[in-house]
C-alpha cells in the first residue's frame, strides 16, 4: 500500500460555483470504471507522456509522439492503485490552430494505446484558453482539477500529479494534492518519480 501520511494535504473550499461548471473545459471519462475514494495521478500530457513540442503544439496524430517508456511507467502507477487522468492545457484550440474534434480524435487514440497495454485511462480534461482569456481551468489554474474530481469521485487525499511545468506544480498545490515536478520529455525522469511515488525507488 502507499504510504501518504506524510504528506502535507491542504484541502482548500471551493464556494465559487463556476468552478464545476465544465462548459468551457473539454473532457471525457470512462463511464464503465468507478473511481469513488480511489486517488488518482494527475498526469500533464505534453513533455511527461509524449513529447513536448518547444514553440509548437501537437495539432494532429502525427505530432504526438510518445516518449519512450512512458505508457509503461504509467502502468506501474495504475497497478499501484491509482486511477489515471490527463490534465493538459491546449491553447492551441482558442488560439484557432486545432479542432476540438482533432484534439478528441488525438486523445483517443492515446486512450487506445494505453489500452494496448493495459492502462485504464480514468479521464482526460482540456483547458482550450488561451492566457488572455483569464479563465479558471488553464493551468497554474485548478478547476480542471475539480472538474475530474467532481465527476469521478476520487479522493484527493493521496492523489497526485506529474508535471513539467511550474505551472503544473501550482495547480497541484491550489487543489491540495502532491505535485512532483519531472524533466521535460525525461521518461527516465518520469520513471524515477513514479519509483519514488510507489515505493519501488531503487
Ligand atoms: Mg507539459
Ligand atoms: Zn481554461
């Protein structure tokens, strides 16, 4: 089992409605999976499980390259306990240079290579804003966060999130779980962290 006791949980009280209110956010979650008191792992796409793009964005399946490794270390989370959902900013779909169709048509296909191995892929959330917009989802922003935990009942208490963004990390911290930093487009670095985070850390 984890041990999370020693983790620092700050729950923080959402009064402010809008924050669940997901019109704007895009989403999608496995309906056939309960997650109710699971934690889950909070995962950044870009530069954690695929590559990141430096001055670019993935805008069709051909960017998205996984980065070596990645869906397997993703796995070891899954099979020490925690449920897998992607939190990923995309300002490309506002700034007008993406669908949303074509970012849903990317994300199932990594919904389906996760399968391929046997990764249940809980849910994804996406932030379509561009920074300008002020909106509440994008990263450092963490209604996205909310959003998967409200719509899928996980416990945030001993969840955690992988970034490799400071923004990632703040997000992590406003919502009140553990946010662990990883190397961009490192999937040895995103290995060693999930080492670290289940306990296997060599
Ligand atoms: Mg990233
Ligand atoms: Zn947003």
């Amino acid at each position: 089992m984890r041990h999370c006791s020693q983790l620092a949980i700050t729950m923080i009280a959402h009064d402010d409605a809008r924050l669940l209110d997901s019109t704007d956010m895009l989403e999608w979650f496995e309906s056939t999976i309960s997650l109710t008191g699971r934690p889950a792992a909070f995962l950044d796409r870009d530069g954690v499980l695929n590559e990141h793009i430096a001055n670019g964005y993935v805008l069709e399946p051909g960017d998205f390259r996984w980065l070596a490794g990645a869906r397997e270390t993703v796995l070891r989370l899954q099979q020490a306990g925690y449920a897998i959902i992607i939190i990923t900013n995309q300002s490309c779909i506002n700034r007008g240079l993406l669908e949303p169709q074509m970012f849903g048509s990317i994300m199932s296909d990594m919904v389906a290579a996760f399968a391929a191995i046997g990764v249940v892929c809980a849910g994804w959330v996406c932030c379509p804003h561009r920074p300008d917009e002020g909106c509440l989802c994008r990263k450092p922003g963490s209604a996205m966060l909310e959003r998967a935990s409200a719509m899928t009942g996980i416990a945030a208490t001993c969840s955690v999130l992988f970034g490799d963004s400071p923004s990632d990390i703040e997000a992590a911290r406003r919502f009140g779980v553990r946010g662990i930093a990883v190397e961009r487009n490192s999937p040895r670095a995103f290995a060693a962290a999930v080492d670290h985070v289940v306990g296997r850390a060599v």
